[in-house]
C-alpha cells in the first residue's frame, strides 16, 4: 500500500506541472499575457522552490523533483507573462 502512496504522490506531481502547460502555450499563441496574474504564477514559483529546498534538506527525491518540473512548468509561464506584459 505504502509503494501504491508513493506512485500516486509522484505522479501528483507529474499532473500538477502539466496544469502549467495549456496556460503557457495560450500565451505563446496569443503573444498576450493578458488576464494572467504575475503575482499568482511568481507566489506558485517561491513555494514550489521552497518545496524543492525542502525535499533536497529531507532527503525527499520524490519531493524535490517533483517540486522541479512543477518550478519548470510553472515558470515558463511566469515568464512568458513578464515577457509579453512588457510588450
């Protein structure tokens, strides 16, 4: 049971990053970053870097990369938001 936790786990972070995708693709697309809030994207940003400082210090490899692509995914986003807000 303890293995089938950890599957789930791990793959609830594959699921989260892959949340990010869709949202940066439609400002790649679009070349507009309108109605996306920097300051949502930039707070997901710090928490999941602090999530990868946690899982490093635990020793926790499933927390801390998955805290990674989720920093990754999420971080396109961010900026491609600062990007094309500048524009």
């Amino acid at each position: 049971m303890k293995e089938l936790v950890t599957l789930f786990f791990g793959l609830g972070f594959v699921f989260n990053a892959s949340l990010f995708i869709p949202q940066a693709l439609r400002i790649w697309k679009k070349r507009s970053a309108k109605n996306i809030s920097l300051i949502t994207f930039a707070g997901f940003n710090v928490i999941q870097f602090n999530g990868i400082l946690y899982g490093y210090y635990q020793k926790d490899s499933i927390l801390m990369y998955g805290n990674l692509i989720s920093f990754i995914s999420c971080g396109i986003v961010t900026l491609l938001a600062t990007f094309y807000r500048k524009k």
